[in-house]
C-alpha cells in the first residue's frame, strides 16, 4: 500500500513538472508573438490632404451655434482632433467614450470635436444628447468632409497647433485613435510606416554584422 501511494506521487510529481513546461513553452510562444505582431495604426488613405501638409483654417458653426475653426494655426497651440462619426453608424457610437477618454488624458494639448453631415438637424441633436457630447463642438459639414476626402466612417484627423496635418485615417479602435497621437509625437506620418523604419533599422544592423 505504502509503495502504491510512493509511485502515484512520484507519478503525480513528473505530471506536474510537465505541466510546468508546457505553461513555460506557452508563455514564451505568446512572448514571441507579441514581438511579432504590429500594433495596428489608424488605415491611412492615400487620398485628399497629405500627412505634413498645412491645412486651411475652416470655420463652422457647432450645434450650440458657436463658432470653432478647424485647420489652420490655432492661436492657443492646441491640436485638433476631429472624428468624423454618424448617428447611423454603429462603429461611431462605440468609439465616442475613447476618444473622449483620449482627449481628457492629453488635457489642454489637444481639443476634440465631432463632424458628420447629412441626416435631420434634430437627429443630430438627439444623437449628441445621447452621447453626452455637451463639453465638445459638434459640427455639420458637407465641406469639412470633402476637404480631407472621407468616404467612410468612423474616420479621424489630427491637426497640429501649428496647422499641420499630423495624422488622419479610418478608425475602428482605441489602438486606431492613439497611433494618430503617436505618430505626432514621434513625427512619423503613421505607425506603419514607424515599424517599418525599425525593420529596415534592423535588417541594415543584421547586413552590418554578418559583412
């Protein structure tokens, strides 16, 4: 009896010494996919204003009836972030708490406003209140839209305080949102273009050391 119970723990041990590298194997394949994998950047089209280009101040009235100027140099030297949603647009809707998260975590760097256009006025209003949008400028255009050339939705901008054009790009995540606020920060048009340069940086390291 005593030798039974001496094997089925030595057995149980080995089993769980196993186990123990299976789970460690795991988190090391996990570890390399992470590596591997790119985050993704907002879908950049290759149409209408260029990224570095200096955009043309455009002023709008909101749906409180104040003005707010988008583009050009903003006095204040705050960026403008402009996502473009719809109240038709269920995408838009789920992405209207991140980037009012987005835009409270940068604080007075950068300031946030809502475009869309088309629909009735008072579904656009309905739309707000729901949303809670009272805080920010929320903007009908047709010509805001037509100037950066958006064709779907949920689409975004990023305009420096010195009018530059930072980032723009259709936007379906958080990790979307961010990567324009990334690529202002670190003055790459995109982030795939910024894992693209660590690539070729590592690709010209590998050709060093292997001459």
């Amino acid at each position: 009896m005593t030798e039974a119970l001496l094997v089925s723990n030595v057995v149980l041990w080995v089993l769980v010494a196993v186990l123990a590298l299976i789970v460690l194997a795991l988190a090391r394949q996990v570890g390399i996919l992470h590596e591997r994998v790119a985050p993704a950047g907002a879908l950049m089209p290759t149409s209408g204003p260029k990224v570095g280009e200096q955009t043309e101040a455009m002023t709008l009235g909101d749906l409180r009836g104040n003005d707010v100027v988008i583009g050009g140099a903003n006095p204040t030297g705050e960026a403008t972030f402009v996502l473009f949603i719809s109240p038709t647009c269920p995408i838009c809707k789920s992405l209207v708490p991140t980037a009012k998260s987005l835009a409270k975590r940068e604080g007075k760097r950068m300031r946030l406003v809502f475009a869309s256009d088309g629909e009735k006025l008072e579904q656009h209003e309905s739309y707000a209140r729901d949303l809670k949008l009272d805080d920010y400028h929320y903007v009908l255009s047709e010509g805001l839209g037509m100037a950066y050339e958006v064709s779907k939705l949920p689409f975004a901008l990023l305009i420096g305080g010195d009018g530059t054009l930072h980032g723009k790009g259709l936007v379906n995540t958080r990790e979307h949102l961010e990567s324009l606020v990334e690529a202002m920060d670190s003055g790459v048009a995109t982030l795939q273009d910024y894992m693209g340069s660590l690539e070729s940086d590592y690709e010209s390291s590998v050709k060093e050391q292997s001459l």
